[in-house]
C-alpha cells in the first residue's frame, strides 16, 4: 500500500513575516506524500506573494476575514488527504514530524490521533523589552496543540469542524468535543513544532490585552462542554430507568 498523503492546511492573516519559514519546515519533512493548502484569512500585506514564490507546490485560497477557525474549516473542505495536519503561519515543524506521527498512527488502528511535544523560541526580531515581559520555557512541553496534530480526516470530521464563532479557543472547544466522542488519543515524546515567541503572536496579544470577547469565547467553551456532559448524563440515567422498568 502507498503511503497516506497528509494534508497539511495553514492559515495565515497578516502573516508574510514568518509564513515562508512555516512553509519551508513542511517543505522540508522526510515523510511524502504531502499537500500543503493555504488559506488566506483576508490579508492585506504579501503574504499571497509569499506563496505565490513558492509555485504549484502549495495550493494557495484567498477569504474574506473570517477567523482562523473559518479559515482552517476552508482547508479542510478543500483537501484532498486521508490523514489532516495543521499549522500556524509563525510556527515550524522539525523534519521528522510527520515521519514519525504517520507509522505511530498505522501501527494501532484503535488510535485516533497523534500529537507530540513542543519547544519554545524567541523570534530574533523580538525586543529585548518584550522578552522580559514573556514567558518562553526552556526545553520541551506536552503539546497538545493543533500544530502537533495529526489524525485521519474522517475522525477530525466525527467531532465536527472548528467553531467559526469563536475569537480565540477554537482548538480548545474541539479537543473538549473531540474527548467527549472518546477519541483515543497519543503523545510522542519527541519535539514535533517549535512555536515562535513574537509580538504580534496571537496568543500573547490576547493574554495582553485581555479582551471581553476573547474572555467570554473561554467561558462559552467550558459552559457548552459542561452542557453537553450533562446532557450525556441525562440521556444515560434515562435509558438504565427505561432499562431497570423493562
């Protein structure tokens, strides 16, 4: 059998900085076959020449701003793959990711996904002023994150596509419904992403700036997680009754 192709989906908004060394690190991995999609998240800068520069070897769609959530959604419409990869346009991928994420996840057809671990850098453009100001761990973290993702598009699909509503938690609010449909989950204890420190990372302007809406997105998450078991529960207590009256 051939091996699987893995799609992998990048969304980018804004992102013409770092987008060409996220693309070169999927470029670059051992492991083939692979697609990589692009979905422009409503730019104005270059990043659509930025993959322009790249030719035919990465499909490239533009969208109106929609959110990285719409915009990974869009990816995943358009792909073409049996197995879904996913990463930020600031991050990288080490060479060996999807080799070693492919076969772990062939080897058990019971497992469902595959994540790995991370490191942390300070982009080399980032002021000596900010790194004081954040966080950036030596060594390696559990990375239960999208850019350590990988897993059959069928599964993806069963616990249904990212929230496109949401401002900031997209991932969060799919692993909460991706747990509850029981999928079996792996962690490799090898580094697969390095995710960039900059400032202008989603992440740090968000926990800086402390928005109400991306406050009131983490808040809907757990509420409709919360919702949902107990609605399980519900369900659960009136079937053992219908069960124990028969």
């Amino acid at each position: 059998m051939p091996p699987p192709l893995v799609s992998v989906i990048i969304p980018v908004y804004n992102g013409e900085k770092y987008l060409a060394e996220a693309v070169e690190s999927v470029l670059a991995q051992i492991y083939r076959p692979l697609e990589i999609i692009v979905i422009d998240d409503g730019s104005s800068d270059r990043s659509a020449d930025v993959v322009r520069g790249f030719s035919e070897t990465v499909r490239y769609y533009y969208q109106p701003n929609s959110g990285s959530g719409a915009a990974r959604n869009a990816g995943v419409q358009k792909a073409r793959g049996g197995f879904l990869a996913f990463l930020d346009a600031d991050d990288l991928w080490v060479r060996e990711k999807l080799s070693l994420q492919v076969p772990a996840l062939e080897a058990d057809p019971g497992m469902d996904m595959v994540f790995g671990h991370v490191s942390q850098f300070f982009s080399p453009d980032l002021e000596q002023t900010m790194r004081k100001k954040v966080a950036c761990p030596d060594g390696k973290l559990p990375g239960y994150h999208v850019g350590t993702l990988l897993i059959r598009r069928e599964t993806f699909l069963s616990a249904g596509l990212f929230n496109p509503g949401l401002q900031c938690g997209e991932f969060l609010d799919w692993s909460f419904r991706a747990k509850e449909k029981g999928l079996k989950e792996l962690l490799l204890p090898d580094v697969l992403m390095k995710r960039r420190i900059h400032s202008s990372n989603m992440g740090i302007v968000k926990r800086n700036t402390r928005t109400d809406n991306a406050h009131a997105d983490y808040v809907r998450i757990l509420k409709a997680s919360l919702d949902r078991r107990r609605n399980k529960d519900s369900r659960c207590r009136m079937l053992d009754a219908r069960d124990e009256a028969d």
